[in-house]
C-alpha cells in the first residue's frame, strides 16, 4: 500500500495535466512536473475550440456517430462513448472554473468544424480557447493548492515490483534526484516535433510515450498520425494553424489556378474529415509544382467581423503583410496531432499499476485512424477527470495487457541532431506513405549510433516507423501509395506494442 502522504506526480502542465490535478487535488497531494514553463503546453496553442453537444437538437448521440464516422473503423466504441456523454458536464465545470468561453444569446456560443454534423464547437476569445483554457486552468490549480514545478525534466519513471513508484528528474539547475509517488500521471502531450513541418510547440517531442515504454507500459495505434490541412505556410517563418474553425465559417480552399478544388474530392468540400482535405491539397499542390494553396476567407469576411472572429490568425498574418479580409492565406499540411500514445482504459490506467496516462499521450481508442476536431480538448478533461478518481479511489489494479500486443526491441538511437531526425520522419513517415522510404528511415535510424540514454524521441520515431511499415493498407491518417486501399479484411484491428524484455 503506498504512503497516504506521498503525492500524485503529474507529468506535463497542459490541460490534461492541470484538470487531472485539480480533480485530485481536493483529496490528495498533488506535484505537477514540466521541463518548460508552466504554461508552455499544446493547450495554449489549440485556437478551435472544444466540441461537446450542448446545441439544441444535438445529442451525445450523434456527437458520438460522427467521432466514430471520423475514425476510420478503430474508434473504441465503449470508450467514444464515455467522451461524448461525459463532455457537456465537463464543459460546464471549465466554465464554472474561468474559462471564458464565448457566449451568443446567454448561452454557449457554437462554431462548426469539418466532419460534424451539427454546431457544436465552444471556444473562448474566438480562436484563443486553447491559451484562456490553459489560464483559467492554472489559475485554478494554484488556487487549489497543487505544487506546480516547472523546469523539471521527468528522465524516468521508477518502477518497483511491477507498479510505479516514482519519478527520477533533473532539473535546469543540473540536479538529479527521485520524487517517490503514490501514482504517475504522463500528460506530456504529443510528438509534433519529431517532424520538421508541425503545428506543435517545442516541447512536443513524444518524451513521455519514450517514458512510458521503458517502463513497461503498451503503447497503440502509433501509426495514425493526424496533418492539419491548413497550417501557414510562408518563407523564413515556422508553420502556423490556421483553424479549422475558418472553414467552418465558410473559408474555401483554392489551388494555384483559382479554382475551388474540394467539391472534387469529397461531398462534405472543405469540410470533409482532416485527412481527406490533407491529401487533396497535397494532390492539388503536386500537380501544380506548389509548395501551397490558399485559403480564401473573403467571402466569410463580406458577412462576419472575422478580425474580431480569429484576432490571433488575424494578428499573426497580418505580421507578414496578410489581411486576411482581402488576401488568401498560403496554406500547407503540418503534423498536427498524435491519434496513438500510451494504452489505456477509460480510467487513465496503462498496464502497469500506479501509471497513467491522459490527454494525447494516452490512446484511449476514441480518436481511432482519425480524430475528430475539436475532440482532443474535450478528452483531455474528460479522461482527465475519470484518471483522478481512479487514482483517488485507492485501486491499485492496471489495465489488462493486450493478449496481441507486439514485443519489440527498441534501442536508443543517438541522432546527430534533433533536425536530422525530423527531416527523416517528414520524409519516410509523412502523409503519404511507402514501404521503401519507410525501410529506408529505419536504416537510417539503426545507423545511429547508440549511447545509453539516446533520444527518446528516436524511441518513439522507431516505433511509429515499424507501425506504419506493418500496417498494409491505407485508412484514416495512414496513407500508404503502395497499398491505397483500406482491407477491413485483414486490418481491421489496432497495433500495440510492449518493451521485449
């Protein structure tokens, strides 16, 4: 039994992390671990919102028959289920706790995105929901007591006896030392930095699935990893969302010539599910000798304040000379989000007791080959949520193994540089597909030398090779042109994989 006074260990500061800590923070202690800033976290970033059905005529229902549409035919039922009912509650408690969302007419202001059914996007300060939830978070957490201490690099989780103990840190300081804990959270978010055209910030490296795999834990669906169609792309200046939340406005899509080229793709045009849009663009840029389309939003401008609508995609554009009430926005895909990561039940556990997993980190199955927009927020304070109260209930049982989960040997690969690793993931792992350049990445991993840390990052860029190499078809972010075709005959399953020894 572990020590009552010893405290939850939270791994990453973003909204997965602080709404875990605040739910468990009235019971235990709670120690909220990040190797950044507090609020460096992909929760300031995100610009959409948070999809949940709280419009009239909309229901958990349909929410869920849209996420399930979205994932391509790996969504986990039971699990997609528990995020679309349990979310308008969460919701309502973000608000109760600060967060500023927008309102229209006394109640929750509704935006669409592609691939939904019906309005059902909340946001706050239009395109800023990301950042005002990350403040009101914080301020929360603070107010409630949690120990936030940042600059804190978490090298490893202690494992004893099959169950997690603690951690192991070093700090900016140069200090090393080990935190005991009655559990660990990981909530470090994604791993858009393993590639060099991303959304994501700095700190996205995958760390914290590297983490948990050498602890012991599974890892799925490392495969499906989601590029946002439409991410700024400009000379000399890192990519740049440009939210989704645009098109759903009623921004359109055009290639090199004018045209409006969406409707040739997908009935749903510009608002058709991300990986859809993602490769039709790519097509449309290929056959063009492009290295971008453009977004025009002036037709939504003509009947919107869309300023006031996307002040941060406004004020960032309009840095580099774009008004974007008169001139098209050059847009390109860019890693974005990570549907795989640590495996986990519905209750944040991962299959070694005492370690959880939250947020996009954690592959809970709801995003299945294709998230859904605007579902990635709502689970981070969905699971969140239900993490905490396993933890606080005092089980100690982990999540059941995977009866097929695949052992392999990962080493620890040392790139020469952190770039040379994004250029070969771009490269062999981006969004389409094949089977020698992804041979050829894995060569060129192995060629690296290896030292006894290695990268994490590497770790994790391994892993996510062999998946996408493994899986012969294409389905959802999986695009493969040497198997175009999704085969529900032979694929219709999810990968997981465990440490060898």
């Amino acid at each position: 039994m572990p020590n009552r006074g010893l405290p939850v260990v939270v791994i990453g500061s973003g909204a997965a992390g602080l709404f875990t800590a605040l739910q468990a923070a009235p019971v235990l202690p709670v120690l909220v671990l990040t190797r950044a800033g507090a609020a460096e976290a992909n929760t300031a970033w995100a610009q959409g919102g948070i999809a949940a059905a709280l419009g009239h005529g909309d229901s958990p229902r349909s929410h869920l028959e849209d996420t399930v549409a979205a994932g391509a035919g790996l969504v986990d039922e039971a699990a997609a289920r528990v995020l679309c009912d349990e979310g308008p509650a969460r919701i309502r408690e973000l608000a109760a706790l600060g967060t500023p969302f927008d309102l229209s007419g006394g109640t929750f202001a509704l935006g669409r995105e592609a691939a939904h059914s019906a309005n059902r996007i909340v946001h706050a300060g239009g395109d800023r929901t990301g950042a005002r939830l990350e403040q009101a978070l914080l301020a929360a957490a603070r107010a409630a007591g949690v120990t936030i201490q940042d600059m804190s690099e978490v090298t490893g989780i202690i494992v004893e006896h099959g169950r997690a103990r603690g951690v192991r840190i070093h700090t900016v300081a140069g200090a090393e030392r080990a935190i005991e804990a009655r559990a660990v959270v990981i909530a470090t978010g994604g791993a858009g930095q393993l590639y060099s055209h991303t959304t994501n910030p700095a700190v996205a490296r995958g760390e914290g699935l590297a983490l948990a795999f050498d602890a012991g834990a599974e890892l799925a669906d490392l495969e499906f990893y989601q590029f946002h169609p439409t991410a700024l792309r400009f000379p000399g200046v890192r990519p740049f969302l440009i939210s989704e939340a645009v098109r759903g406005e009623g921004a359109v899509l055009r290639n090199a010539a004018g045209e409006r080229f969406m409707p040739r793709y997908h009935p749903l045009a510009d608002l058709a599910p991300r990986d859809i849009v993602a490769r039709s663009i790519v097509s449309e840029m290929q056959r063009d000798g492009a290295d971008h389309v453009v977004l025009d939003c002036t037709e939504v401008a003509a009947r919107m304040d869309i300023v006031a609508r996307f002040p941060s995609i406004a004020s960032f554009c309009g840095e580099l000379g774009i008004d974007i009430r008169t001139t098209p926005i050059p847009v390109a895909p860019a890693a974005h989000y990570f549907m795989g990561g640590v495996r986990t039940d519905t209750w944040g556990r991962t299959t070694v007791a005492g370690l959880y997993a939250a947020g996009e980190a954690a592959c809970t199955g709801v995003h299945g080959a294709n998230r859904l927009a605007s579902n990635s927020l709502l689970e981070t304070v969905v699971f969140g949520g239900r993490t905490a109260a396993h933890i606080a209930s005092g089980a100690h049982q982990p999540a059941e193994s995977d009866a097929h989960a695949i052992a392999v040997d990962c080493a620890r690969f040392a790139p020469p540089s952190h770039a040379a690793l994004q250029d070969l993931m771009w490269h062999a792992a981006g969004m389409e597909r094949d089977a020698g350049r992804m041979r050829d990445g894995l060569a060129t991993l192995r060629s690296w030398r290896t030292t006894e840390e290695g990268s994490p990052s590497a770790r994790v860029a391994a892993l996510m090779l062999e998946a996408a190499l493994a899986r012969e078809e294409s389905r959802g972010a999986h695009f493969r042109s040497d198997f175009p075709e999704l085969d529900d005959a032979h694929w219709h399953r999810r990968q997981v994989f465990r440490r060898a020894d």
